[in-house]
C-alpha cells in the first residue's frame, strides 16, 4: 500500500477476472492496482490496461488521486480503442 499523500486522497485500480477455468489463482499488483482472477488472457487484457492507463496518467504529470472522474473516463475510453478485440 502506498502511503496517503498531505490530502489524505489514495486511488488504485481493482480488475476482476470471473472467466478462469483452469483451476489457477492469477494475482498482479502494480503502483497503484490489482489485478485478480480471470483466465490466461483476461488477466493478461487487465494487465495491459492497467499499465497503460498508468502511462496516460504519467504522460499527463499526473498522480491517479488527481485524475478527475472525468478525464479517467476518457483515458480508459483511449486505453480501450487502442486495444481493440
């Protein structure tokens, strides 16, 4: 866990896998998410994601806790097109 900034405002990004079959427990933990669950490739879908919604977030000179509601919609919106299916 990462410490409270002066404000008090912590952010993390909670991914949850529900499709695994394969009887295996995928956990990741970054600088600011978790990632659980899911199959070999929905754990590795919410890895990308998370990495890159970082990397926006940095680009930007950005922290998470400063990110409004608003443009994390846009950045997840941009993360999403870039992935595709």
């Amino acid at each position: 866990m990462r410490a409270a900034d002066s404000s008090g405002k912590k952010a993390s990004l909670l991914g949850v896998g529900l499709d695994a079959e394969d009887g295996q427990v995928r956990l990741t933990r970054g600088k600011n998410f978790a990632l659980v669950g899911g199959s070999e490739r929905t754990h590795a879908v919410m890895q990308e994601t998370a990495v890159k919604i970082n990397e926006h977030v940095d680009r930007a000179g950005k922290r998470l806790e400063d990110v409004t509601p608003g443009e994390i919609r846009d950045i997840c919106q941009k993360v999403n097109d870039s992935l595709g299916d």
